[in-house]
C-alpha cells in the first residue's frame, strides 16, 4: 500500500532524537531549530519525559473518558499552577485543530450565532471548522468546509474588527497573539484590550490560539499574557505533548458552563497523553524553561538580527522569524542538506521561522550561528 502522497518530504530519514539534535540512519547529527513544526519543547527523549510516559506505559495506557482518571485533573492543577490563569476548566483532545474546533463549536453554543471573525495569515488547523477560520489555508477548504460564516481583517484594522463585533452578530473571534504559520507578526496588546472590551459589551467569545505560541514558547506561559485581556477560552497543543498527541481547551467556566454530553472524543485526556503533558510541564517548571525562553531568546534574536541578509527579526522568546530580502526555500535546503540544521518556513516566503527547543542554551547558539555564517558566506540569492 502507498502511502498518500500529501506531504513534499525532504530527503532526511531521522532515527534518533536527543535534546536538541536528531540523528539519522548513518548517525549524522542535525541541530534542531524547528522541533518538527513547534512542538518539541522540552528537547528530544528527555530523560524524565522517557520514564514518566514509560512508567506510566507499565501501568496503563489507556481508558476512556467514560472512568475517573486522576492524571487528568492533576495536568489540569499544573497548567493552572505554571501558567497563573485563573477561572478556567480544561477540556483535553488531541490536537490543536480540535482544540479550535471545539473552542468554536462552544463560542457559537454559547450566543446561539454562527459568524467567525479570524485575522488574515491566521493559521487554526485542518479540521472543518478550523480550517474554515484560516486563512493562509484558503486552498486547502474544500466545499464542505465552507459552513462558517467568516469575516477576515488584517491584525491592525482594529477599527474594522471593533465595528464587526459591535453588530452583535459575532459567536466569536479566534486569535493567535503571535501568527506562527503567517509569519510572526504579533497583534498589539492595546488591539487585544480593545478586542476584548469589545466581546464583554456583545457577549462575543474571545478565543486565544495559543496552540503554536503558548506553552512558554514566546517567553510568557501563554502569549497572549503581555496583555491584561482574560479570554473566554484558550486553546494549546504542539508543545504540551513535546510530540505525544495532546490539545487542550480553557474554558472560562463561568461564562461558558459545561454540559454533559456536548463535548467528547475517544481519545483526548487518555493516561498516556497526560503522563506525557504533566512530564513537559514537570520540566518546564523545574528547568525554568519560561525564563530560558526569555534568556536565550534574546539573544538568539541579536545574533540573528546581525547575521547578513536579515532585514527584521520578528517574534518573543524562542517563537522567532528572520526576515530575509530574499526567499528562504532554497537556503532551507542548503542548511538542512550541507550544514545539518533544521528550520522552518512560513506563509511569508522571505522568513525562516525559528523554534527551537526551550531548552537550548548558549552552546546551541554558537552552533546555530557557525551553521548560518557558514550558509549564508557562500549562499547565491535566487534570481
Ligand atoms: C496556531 C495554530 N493553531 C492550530 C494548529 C493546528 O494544530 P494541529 O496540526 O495539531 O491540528 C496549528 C498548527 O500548526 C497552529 O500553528
């Protein structure tokens, strides 16, 4: 059986993974800076992640959410705990498209409307309802996705939003605080306040995708945190599971109460996915990885910002894009195949997208930054 051929592959068959490199069939070692699109946070087969989930293995691996299992409610204390939000219940699935498409289902339950507002270069996942509030994935709706009414604004057309929401028409807005697929571009905290305001006077759902830039990745727990806004739901995913298959939905529960029978999934919340998210948040705690992320993403950024061809550095934290004056897919080539790095691309042609994990330290910089020179000393610009 072939397998579908959907996704274009690089020509790299990674074996092995530890802390930040990647290793393949030959034992070549690749720098990391990508971590499989967002998602490695803690680094590859850390060793307390390894023995929580294997531990957790011999016990038990799965039951449905048809039983009490107390790990759930334990990863739910913690995301509280590292996090410091307040007022909200957890809802666990399985990816970050279910995260969003749940969350949307609950705004349009919650107000009984069916509108979406999503901002342009948005990206929310493949799944019905996401993939219809996305728009860098327009190509990709088919005609059963059409269902959602949207309505897409740039992320500084504040006004326009402000004035869609006050039509009252709204279930609700989806958001993410820093765009990771569109290209790092990072709505202000004063438009987030505005938004917010906003959604409290119309009984709007606010809902903060965090699902790429949550998790410690952008320096705070969640994103969004640099604002004083309070979403009516958070959704996460990527870097919870540090490559085990897990989402999450916040829920402002007071806004939003939960009704029996009105979410569900076989899978989400099962033994295993939690051992692996309360491993992640167990690390992230214990290696002050949101510190880390501020630390070291700092200087990743300087040194970026140095490095020839860079026209603007973009992001926060270990969330980063280097804007070139030039398309980066060839250049992505090149590093991966002539000096073993790993980075990513974005909606935005000229930007190399950086994400490394959240435990890198200042060695893995200078590798980083001896690889980028040693590209971009004899790199031909695309005609
Ligand atoms: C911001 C954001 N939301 C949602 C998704 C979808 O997540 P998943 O691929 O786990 O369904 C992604 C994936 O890249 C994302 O970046």
């Amino acid at each position: 059986m072939n397998l579908y051929d959907v996704y274009s592959l690089y020509d790299v068959t990674p074996v092995k993974g530890r802390g930040s490199y990647v290793y393949d069939e030959a034992g070549t070692e690749y720098l990391d800076f990508y971590g499989g699109h967002a998602v490695i946070s803690v680094g590859h087969s850390h060793p307390h992640y390894v023995k929580t989930i294997s531990e957790q293995l011999q016990q038990m691996g799965f039951y449905s959410n048809s039983i009490v299992n107390p790990l759930q409610q334990e990863l739910a204390d913690k995301i509280e705990k590292l996090s410091q939000v307040k007022g909200y219940d957890l809802f666990l699935i399985n990816s970050g498209a279910e995260a969003n498409d749940n969350a949307l289902k609950l705004a349009s339950f919650h107000n009984g409307r069916t509108k979406i507002i999503a901002l342009e270069n948005g990206f929310h996942g493949r799944t019905s309802a996401a993939i219809n509030v996305t728009h860098t994935g327009q190509k990709y709706q088919a005609p059963i996705n059409h269902g959602v009414d949207v309505s897409y604004y740039h992320y500084e057309d504040i006004d326009s939003i402000i004035t869609e929401i006050h039509r009252g028409e709204t279930a609700g807005i989806i958001i993410e605080a820093i765009q990771g697929i569109g290209g790092l571009d990072s709505i202000s905290n004063q438009a987030l306040e505005q938004i917010a305001a906003a959604c409290t006077a119309t009984d709007t759902v606010l809902i903060m995708d965090e699902v790429q830039c949550g998790y410690a990745r952008s320096g705070d727990f969640f994103a969004y945190q640099t604002s004083s806004i309070q979403p009516d739901i958070i959704t996460t995913a990527k870097g919870m599971g540090n490559g085990f298959p897990i989402g999450g939905v916040l829920i402002n529960s007071n806004k939003i109460p939960a009704v029996k029978g009105r979410l569900g999934t076989t899978y989400g919340g099962n033994h295993l996915a939690c051992a692996a998210g309360i491993a992640v948040l167990d690390i992230i705690e214990s290696e002050d990885l949101i510190a880390n992320a501020q630390r070291v993403g700092a200087l990743l950024q300087e040194l970026l910002a140095d490095l020839p061809g860079v026209k603007a550095v973009k992001g926060r934290g270990l969330m980063i894009g280097a804007e070139f004056d030039y398309p980066v897919a060839d250049l992505r080539k090149q590093l991966v195949f002539e000096q073993q790095l790993f980075t990513g691309s974005a909606a935005n042609a000229n930007l190399l997208r950086i994400l490394p994990a959240l435990n890198i330290n200042e060695n893995h910089l200078d590798q980083f930054e001896s690889k980028m020179k040693k590209a971009l000393s004899n790199y031909k610009i695309p005609a």
